[in-house]
C-alpha cells in the first residue's frame, strides 16, 4: 500500500457516472461493458456504488447490491438461487494507472464493514475463461472461496463464483 497516496470512498453521485463508464470501458473483457444509462439504473438500485478519489481524480469504483434488485446478470441470479443474503460485487474497478497501490484491498475492506450488518457473505464471480488472473488470485488472498463454476454468453465465458464468509465479531 502506497501511503503517500491520499484517497477517499464515497458514495457515487451521478457527476461520477461519465469518468465511471470511461473507466469501465476501458477495463473490457475484464467487466461487462456498460452506458450511461446502465450506471444510471446501477445508481439507483444497488445498496453499494462507491467511488474511490485521488484529490479529484476517480481512480476507481465498486458496485454490489442484496437480492431481489432488478437486475438480470446471469450470475446474481445464480447467487440469488443459492443464498438467501448476499452482497454481490457487480464488478470493481481500479484504473490500471492507480493499480498496485492497495486501492482493491482497501475497497474490499469499505464494502466488508458496510456488508457485517446486512448479510454474513459477499460474493462474486471472476473469470476462468477468459482467464482474469490478476483477479483470481487477488479474490483467493482475500480469502474468496471458489462455490460453483458457470459458463455464460453461450460458452464463451466460464466463471468461478466466489465467496467470502464474513468473519462473526
């Protein structure tokens, strides 16, 4: 963790949403592409859209939400069917030129003490195929417990899907 960086967490306002879809696009086929629009409804659906700020620069941001959301992604739906409570890390971000700075870690930590009084489990999914590495490992050094494996767009991808029990006080 570089400690000379000073950055805050905030909740997202819609100000952020343009540096937030830029931010995204840019990140393909490591997240779903996204619009406006998409973040917009994101924004007003989701229990957790936070966004992490250099100064004034956006360096990244992270969106999870509960069950029942309006929300169709194949794979919070898979969550829906197995768990009652969950928190489901839609995706994070972090802008590759603010990567290796902890800023991952210290989201995680942000969404963990939000989640300790919601629901006893954050869960989400990584790549296998195409394989996302950097975020496999990342994911299992948190301490992210492999739950069940999907193929989605028609076989062109296969996920792992993850999750981290939160640990009772």
């Amino acid at each position: 963790l570089n400690f000379n960086m000073i950055f805050t967490i905030s909740p997202t306002v819609s100000a952020h949403l343009p540096s937030i879809v830029k931010i995204n696009q840019e990140a393909l086929p490591a997240v779903s592409s996204v619009t406006l629009d998409d973040m917009e409804h994101f924004l007003s659906i989701v229990d957790y859209f936070r966004t992490l700020r250099l100064d004034d620069t956006i360096a990244g941001f992270l969106i999870a939400l509960t069950p029942g959301k309006d929300y169709h992604s194949p794979n919070y739906k898979w969550f829906e069917k197995k768990f009652d409570s969950f928190m489901y890390v839609d995706r994070i971000v972090i802008d590759p030129a603010y990567q290796s700075n902890g800023f991952g870690w210290s989201f995680y930590n942000n969404l963990r003490e939000f989640t300790e009084t919601r629901s006893p489990r954050i869960t989400c999914e990584v790549n296998l195929r195409p394989p996302n590495e950097g975020s496999i490992i990342f994911h299992e050094k948190y301490g992210f417990k492999q739950v069940g494996k999907q193929e989605t767009e028609g076989g062109k991808k296969e996920v792992s899907l993850m999750e981290y029990k939160i640990p009772s006080i």
